[in-house]
C-alpha cells in the first residue's frame, strides 16, 4: 500500500450497491467519510497518527475538505484512493487524495486541511515535535485551494434540523460526514439526475451536539449554492456546493 | 476469502473511528450494511448474484434481517463476517453471518431472508433454476428464528418522517438500512450509553420512496419494542428491538 519513503499511500477498494446513491455513485457523504479514513491510516503509518499525537495531549481536528470530480466511483466497480501531505507546517497539515477509477484513470481529487488542538486546553497545538515525520510529496494537486467561505447574509431559504442519536460519531460531536447529507438534502431526487456535484467545499468551526437545533441556510445560484449550519448565531460549519448539468448520455441511460 | 468448496466466504474488516457511533463500536445500520455487502459478494460468488439472476429478469430482495450479538465491533480494530447459506428452496434463500471480533471469537450472528422477484411482473420468482449453485452449509446458527411480528395496534408514540435525497438508494427506494436509523434515532444518546442492542429483527414490505412521509410507531417496554414504519396506511417495515443494560465497567470507562 506504500511506496518506499512512505510519501504516498494508497488504497483500493470496491463500490458495493449498499454503497450507492440513487444515481448509482457513491454517495459524497461516503466519499469525504473515505477520504478522512484514508488520511488517518496514512497518518497513522507514519507515525503522526492520533495515537502519536496523544502523547503530547494533542488531537487532529478536520479543518476544511475540498472535492471536485470529472465523476464519481460507480455501482460495482473498483476504485481507489491515493494520498500525501502536500504542506505542512507547525500550525496546519494540508493533505491531497487522489480519486482513481476502475482503470487507474484520475477522475477527481480531495484537499483536507487538518489542525491539531490540545485536548486538554482545547487551543490550537504546535505540530513543532511532528514534522520531522512528515514529508511533503512532490506531486502537486490541480484542482485550487480552498475558497474564502465569509458569512452569507440573507439567505434565499432555510430548514431547521434537530441532532439526532445515529448523527453523533465517536467523539460525541455531530459527524464531520453528516453535514455533507444534510447539504446535499435541501435538493430532490431529480435535481440530482438532472445534475452532479463537480465541486464542494465545507469548512468545520463551531461542534454541534446531540439535540442541537440548527437552521440550514441555502443561497445562491442554478450553479453555485452557499450554505451556512448554525445554531444560536454559532455558524457549525460553512459550504460552498457547485453543480453541472449531466451529459444527455447519462441520463438517458437512467 | 474461500474455502475450497464455496460453501462459506470470509472478509476481514478494519473498523475506522469514522464509521463509528458515539459508543466507539461499529453502528447497527452500517453493520447491516455489511450484513447485505458479504451477502451480495458470496451469491455473485457462487453464480447466483444479481446478475445471474438478471438473465432470467430476476432481482433478490431482502425480506428480513435478524443481528443478536454478545458485544459490538470496535473502534480501530479488525472484525470479520464469515457467510453461508442455512437453507434454501424455491420461494427463498436463508443466509447466516457470523460475526468474529479482533481475535478470531464469534461476537455475534446475522440471519437474512431472501426472495427472488420478477423485476417485469414485480410477483415472487421461483428460485429453481438457481438452486444447483447453492449449497448449503452444515453448519448451524445458534441464534433464534425470526419472530412472527404482527401490527403493533396502538403505539405508545409516533414520530413523522419525510424521505430524503440521502436516503434513497441505487434502486430508487428508501435504504434498508435507513430504516433501522431512524428506529435507532427514536431513543436518546444517554440511553444508548447505559443500554446496548442485544437483538434486532426487522422485516421489509412495502417499498417507499423520495417524499414519501411515513409514521415511526413504536410500542413496548425498557426492554423490548415493538416498532413499525407506515405510509398511508400501507407498512414498509415492522421490527423488535431488544435493550440490555451495558456492564458497569463499560459504562465508566467512557
């Protein structure tokens, strides 16, 4: 699963129907699930993982993702997934996934900046001791860095969504994945065979908690959606979505 | 993952922190999730998987799951599901999983129901031409039979629910496994940490789909609860849910 120096990591998987979304992909949720996996393993295998950070009392902490796809992994078929830190430095480490399809095709890539806090202090923590561990890979990432996501205003619409026990994950905060499904949840079913998702930016800031009241703000555009998760004025997280039309082929074929 | 005469199929898993709930372990949606992927792969394994069924215009479908396990998967460690066929005539196939934890112990058991459709007519298909293919396993499972679950009359409490984009799945239904989310989402977080699903049964009847707004009833006591998922009258699943108190020790390690 290793090169040598250990600067990239790969792994392969297969996309089972139980996987899928209604458009025979994977679902994005899944994917960004994927990609945290995929960085906590590489993490891990070089010795920077979160059991080498609770040495110091300090935590990885998901700052941003950013995905953008030509397409997605499809109904029974393999794909794989390969990794390395693009930067890294004492405050922040930015991590690149490299999405494959069945014929080792590039199809998409994900960005993730990931943050270290102490869990004592719950402040930002200094990766100083850590870098040494970590070396950056060459290869460079084409698709662009993280937007400016600023609060939105006025939003177009809003739903409220109270926390529920199954949206909760091992650190007992609301599941980094699950805000991506409540996003993509303020469209229908046909919007989404009319259109994809070529591009999602999310950024995580406040943590929501089990029966957390949010409101979901949505405003923008046929192409480019911006989303805010709040709850008492705490923005939870912030995101940006664009979508294209699917080609005539595909939907046909449906 | 075979032994030699395919009357079993193994695959060893990694659970990631990601994919658990709140009590560190693998969640019950995801490991019927899994349940189905093992079930799915060991069929097409053996000649009898959805696409060998397509050539006659037949689909399987998933009629009843039952899960009665000792203790759950847990976080960052391997578990493994070893499958094989109990029984099978021309009306249905029922298949078992055995659940192992990271020491190769069994921890629990999977016992599914399939039945095979006519995807034209949408009327029960007969299995014969299948059933050269399926041997089945001497090997029993201890757990019970599925219980008989009638309608619950009278619910204790109901809860109403509007269907999703996310949780519809690659054939245009709501996600067997979404169903069991949402019954788990009818208790608190804090019951989850003091009780842990010892047994769940559910069975799948009417299909639902995007939009569709359905009634979560649920009936019964601490231990055991009665629930059923219905729209307009029509049920889509009925299923039992058995509790048990977690051991103190697990309780105040957390």
């Amino acid at each position: 699963m290793m090169d040598n120096d250990m600067t990239e990591y790969r792994v392969d998987y297969f996309l089972s129907a139980a996987e899928c979304n209604a458009q025979q992909e994977i679902s994005l949720p899944l994917l960004a699930q994927k990609l945290i996996d995929i960085s906590t393993a590489h993490a891990s295998a070089i010795g920077v993982g979160y059991e080498h950070l609770l040495e110091n009392n300090y935590a990885w902490v998901l700052s941003r993702v950013a995905i953008e796809l030509e397409r997605f992994p499809s109904i029974n078929k393999p794909y794989s997934l390969i990794t390395w830190v693009e930067d890294v430095n004492r405050r922040y480490s930015e991590r690149i996934v490299e999405i494959r399809d069945e014929n080792d095709a590039v199809i998409g890539y994900g960005r993730l900046t990931w943050v270290a806090i102490n869990i004592v202090t719950r402040r930002p923590a200094d990766l100083t001791p850590y870098l040494d561990n970590i070396t950056p890979s060459k290869r460079k990432c084409p698709i662009e860095r993280f937007p400016r996501l600023g609060p939105i205003g006025a939003p177009d619409r809003v739903t409220m969504y109270q926390f529920q026990y199954s949206d909760i994950d091992f650190n007992r905060h609301v599941n980094s994945t699950r805000y991506i499904q409540f996003i993509l949840d303020r469209w229908t079913l046909s919007h989404f065979d009319l259109n994809r998702v070529s591009r999602f930016d999310i950024s995580y800031h406040t943590e929501a908690h089990f029966e957390d009241v949010v409101e979901v703000r949505c405003k923008g555009d046929e192409e480019t959606q911006d989303v805010e998760i709040a709850r008492d004025g705490a923005v939870c997280t912030r995101a940006r979505i664009k979508f294209c039309p699917r080609s005539v082929e595909s939907v046909a074929s449906r």
